[in-house]
C-alpha cells in the first residue's frame, strides 16, 4: 500500500474538496519475471490500483447524476468505478479509509463513497461496472435491512451503490440515490505495468 498523493482545491463558492489517490497493488498469480530493460509484459500482472477520492463539488456537473459524474471522474483515469466483488479488496478498502480517517467531515460530509454497484432496472438486480451481475451465492456486505429502495426522494428508488459511512456502519454496503450529492467514491484502474516496479 502506498500513497501517492494528495491534492486540495478550493474556490470561494465551493468548499474544499481533496482527491486522496492511493492505494492497493495486488499481484494475482503473478509470475515476477525480470523487466530490466524490456518492457513488462501484461499477460503476466494482474494488478489493480484502487484510488479513494474525497467528495467532489455538490454542484458538479448537473447534466447527469452524480454517480454518472463519479463514474466519468473514474473514466478520465483510465478506470471504473470500484468492483468490490472480492471481500479482502472490500475490506482492504475499508481499513485504508479508516486509518487515513477519510470517513470523517475532512473527506466526506454526506455518509458514503460510491461504488461500481448499480441498480439498472431497478429491480433489485445489482450488477458490478464489469458486468458482472451480484450474482445469489456471492459475497455481499450490505447493511442490516439493505438495499431497501428507499423511494422517499425519487421515484426510482436508491439504485447505486456506496460504502456507507453513517451512524456506525463502517463502510458496509448501501444502495443510495444516484443523484444524492455530494459523495466521495472510489475508482479501480488497471495497473497492468506492476512488474516494472519490482526489483
Ligand atoms: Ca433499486
Ligand atoms: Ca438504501
């Protein structure tokens, strides 16, 4: 784990906000082959760097919802909005948030980061940005009585995902409101040059 940065903007009309890049390397199955003068070879990592960002801007981009927003904001890094399909990654996460205290008012002021975790039919069928749907039988970490579609400010119910950070839920999984802003998220970008940073 390694933090690469951090950066804080403000304006006058806009509090502060701060994207705190960091994060989690991990070599899966990786054959750690010698890169010295060559270039690495992406058939052989297999690694993903996770980047925590602090809430954006509540008036951001109004053209679309705010995890539409958040989800842009991955793509211009070359990533997705985070899978957290496998629970050490999940949990990997939550520890990383909790020792640097990004769930406090300093990063997010609205409860949660959102995920790569929607709702598209809005029909309680949850699929990760990778297409991959939250299949029955699959790791989940909801919180007790989540997802519930609370329809209370939009008819179309909470269908995007956020790790929840109200009252003492830690981070557990929650289906919010796409527009609810503002939010922290989280990004997964694809590191595939991992092994040429090993010796
Ligand atoms: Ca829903
Ligand atoms: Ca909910």
């Amino acid at each position: 784990m390694r933090k690469d940065n951090i950066r804080k903007r403000s304006t006058s009309k806009i509090r502060p906000t701060m994207a705190v890049k960091l994060v989690l390397l991990f070599l899966s199955g990786v054959v750690l082959i010698s890169a010295k003068g060559k270039d690495c070879a992406p058939s052989f990592c297999s690694c993903k760097k996770y980047e925590v960002h602090c809430e954006m801007p509540e008036d951001a981009n109004k053209q679309m919802t705010y995890y539409e927003y958040a989800a842009a904001q991955c793509k211009s890094h070359g990533g997705v909005l985070a899978n957290l399909a496998d629970p050490d990654v999940d949990a990997m996460l939550k520890k990383f948030i909790a020792n640097e205290g990004l769930d406090g008012s300093a990063c997010i002021n609205n409860f949660g980061f959102f995920i790569g975790l929607t709702d598209p039919n809005y029909d309680g069928s949850f699929v990760w940005s990778n297409g991959n749907p939250l299949c029955q039988g699959c790791y989940t970490n909801w919180a007790p009585g989540e997802p519930n579609n609370n329809d209370k400010k939009d008819e179309n119910g909470q269908n995007c995902g956020q790790l929840w950070y109200r009252s003492n839920h830690n981070g557990l999984w929650d289906d919010e409101y796409c527009n609810e802003r503002p939010k922290g998220y989280v990004c997964e970008i694809p590191n595939n040059c991992c092994c040429s940073e090993t010796p």
